[in-house]
C-alpha cells in the first residue's frame, strides 16, 4: 500500500503516512533536523565572533586559572615563594587532558580583552558600573543578573572611577569632587544699574571610596571537566552577590571597613515623618518629601523625570496593595525598588524607611567590576578561588538635593 491513504472498514481515510523503506523522511523528523542544523551553525557563528561564547569550546575561567598556575610557576606562591621560580611551566602532556597552554589562554584572553563589548542600553557611553570588562556572553549574563538585586546602581548617573581620583594620603581612601557651598545671586537690574554680584565659595566633596568583593570556591575538577561550562554560573553568582553588597551600601553604607557612604548617611539630608495609617497617608508622605527637596529650602528641582523614589519591596507591595493605579504612576519621579535596603532602622529597629532624590545632584563613581583567579588559597585540596571586586564611592553634591521618610514600621502582611 506505500504511502497512499488507507481506507478503514468504516470507510474512514488516513492521510499519507511515513512506511519505513519507502526514503521519505517525515515531515517532523525533517523540521527537527533543520532546526538542529541551524542552532548548530549558530553557535559557530557565535563561536567565531566571542572566542568564550557560552557554545564554543573554551572557557575563559579555565584560560585565567591557566595563567595563574603559570604566574605561580614562575614567580612562586604566598606558601611557596621559591617553589621553582623561573620554571618555563610544565608541557601541555603532563597537564589534564585537553588543557590549554599558557600561550594559547594568553591568546584567547588578550583577544577578548581587545574586542569591544556593547553596555546596557540606557547608560549611553558612561561606563556600567554592573557590568564588568567580562567577554561577551559573560558580560551579558553578569549585567542581567546584577540587575536582579540592583536597579539603584544603574539608575544614579555615573562617572567612571580613573586613576588619580582617589586620594590616598588619610587613612581612609577618598574620592574628592569640587562643589560649591554658596552659589552666584541673581536679581532684577534697573537701568544702568550695577548688576548684582555674590561669588561662590568652593567646598570639596569627598566620598569614601568602599571596596567591595566576593569570592567563589571551586573544585579544580569543576573547572576542568565541567560541560556545559561552569563559566556561566560563576559569573551569574558572583555578579549577585557584588550586586546585593552595592544596593545596601549605596543606601546605608556607613563609610567604614571599606565601605562606601549611602544616602541615609550624608550628614545634612532633608527628613519627614512617615504616617503608616494606610496606604494613601505614606504616599503623601512621599510627596511630602518630594516638596522639602524641590522646595526653596530643599535643592529647589521640581523637575519630577529627575526624581528617584527608593522603595524597599515590602513597602512598594503595601502601596500598590491600597491603589488601583500603578504605583510607579503615583510616585515621585521613577521607582526604583531596593530589596537590600535595611529593615532594622528606627527605635525599634524593624523599619524601613523610604528615600526620594534629585538624581542630578549625586553621582555613583565607579570602576568596572574585575574578576581573578587564585589556585594557591587551597592547594592542599586542589580548590581554586574566584574573587570578583568593584571599587565605588557615592558623591551627594547637594544633602538638600535627598530626603528620608522615616518611621516605616512592618505593614501588616508584608
């Protein structure tokens, strides 16, 4: 019967089928393979434009603890500082199979090093302080997932931290910027009249630099057998944990132990009580705080797309919980939601309390995130350690220019 339609004692008809020996190929067999093929040719193509692309064959991870064994061959570990110093490094038979050499990782990564990497979208040519000097993929995976704990950083400006900003003569490191502290007058002239005059008296602005980093510990196995790589989950944890660090200490880094100052701790911002009775009295409480800072005795801004409204989740949760609109309509400026904020605030240490800020009066400055390998911290065990540290210091121009509602004790089910 081949292929041709089947005709049942009922009289019903099949369609054409497949017969296994009639050389047709079914049509679901053909899709799957062409679809195959192409997510195939993809990954070449992927392969070949990012030498780390999360389907080729190299992982950039493996390719940096190539070269720190390498360094430490070299120039000897912390344990072993004359361990063969000098030696050349071992030949590619005596490493796990499949290994890379010293020159072909030093290869891959200055090539990817070179390459130049697309940033997020919405920071134009401002360096983003969430995404690190990462290749490719790695990038994009780091910058997605930093983003999950930390839309706060992304939604400051930014200025990227560069040598020589840093002054390192105290001892704590600082990040100076000029600002004034009285500002020029400017009043109506009558004719001919002498125009008045007011110059401004120039104060530094100066911004402790915190240091932050978080690390990895992996077996050496991991690393090297690892299929999918493992490059892709380092990256996705480390960038979350570095990310969770900045969004708290951006709002409440206390300026110590390497810590950036956050914005509750800038002497001399703006302050409202908070009124928790239900959702419509706290947001009149944000806008309370809206009117302090705009105000003639606040940084006098009442351009409200240069606002930001910090919100910890629970709080936001209550709000919109009380509205029918969205609550990102109702607020002062642009929401940004901040789930590391602190909740032990207050005299009864349980409350959060909420910020709006005049973005253009506060910069985040801050260096690219940096990722590096250290075999030698578990030598004894074979675990190699992967650190990633950003260095960032925020800078309030203006305390007037920020406002706290405070007194936002737990709302009930959130």
């Amino acid at each position: 019967m081949g292929a041709y339609p089947l005709l049942f004692p009922q009289g019903e008809v099949m369609s054409p089928r497949y017969v296994a020996g009639d050389g047709r190929t079914p049509p679901d067999v053909r899709l799957s393979e062409q679809q195959r093929e192409a997510d195939r040719l993809d990954s070449l193509a992927k392969a070949r434009s990012d030498v780390y692309a999360l389907e080729g064959p190299h992982s950039y991870f493996r390719d940096l603890l190539t070269l720190e064994r390498a360094r430490a061959r070299t120039h000897g570990t912390f344990e072993a500082p004359h361990y063969r110093i000098g030696d050349p490094g071992p030949d590619p038979a005596s490493e796990v199979y499949g290994a890379p050499t010293v020159l072909e990782a030093q290869q891959r990564l200055s090539r990817a090093a070179v390459q130049q990497r697309d940033i997020s979208s919405d920071t134009g040519s401002t360096p983003d302080a969430m995404r690190p000097s990462l290749p490719g993929a790695l990038s994009a995976i780091w910058g997605k997932a930093a983003r999950r704990v930390s839309a706060l950083a992304d939604a400051l400006p930014k200025i990227a931290l560069e040598r020589g900003m840093v002054d390192s003569s105290g001892t704590q490191l600082l990040v100076r910027l000029p600002a004034l502290a009285t500002g020029a007058t400017v009043a109506g002239q009558d004719e001919n009249a002498a125009v008045t005059e007011l110059d401004p008296t120039s104060a530094g602005i100066a911004a402790p630099l915190g240091s932050l980093a978080g690390q990895v510990d992996t077996s050496r196995q991991l690393v090297d057998f690892s299929k999918p790589k493992i490059d892709g989950v380092l990256t996705d944890d480390l960038s979350v944990r570095l990310a969770e660090n900045l969004d708290a200490q951006l709002v409440n880094g206390g300026a110590g132990a390497g810590s950036l100052r956050g914005f509750l701790q800038w002497a001399s911002i703006l302050s409202v009580s908070g009124v928790v009775t239900n959702a419509g009295t706290y947001l009149n409480s944000l806008w309370q705080a809206f009117s302090a800072v705009s105000g003639s005795s606040g940084y006098g801004s009442a351009d409200r797309g240069e606002f930001l409204t910090l919100l910890h989740p629970r709080r936001a949760a209550w709000l919109q919980a009380g509205f029918a609109y969205p609550l990102d309509q109702l607020v002062p400026g642009k929401l940004v939601l901040v789930p590391n904020a602190p909740l032990n605030l207050g005299a009864g240490t349980n409350e959060d309390w909420s910020l709006v800020v005049e973005r253009s009066a506060v910069q985040l400055i801050a260096g690219q995130p940096t990722i590096r390998v250290f075999e030698e911290v578990g030598s004894s065990t074979q675990t190699v350690r992967f650190s990633a540290h950003l260095d960032a210091a925020l800078a309030v121009l203006n305390a007037k220019a920020v406002c706290k509602v405070v007194g936002g004790t737990p709302p009930s089910g959130f």
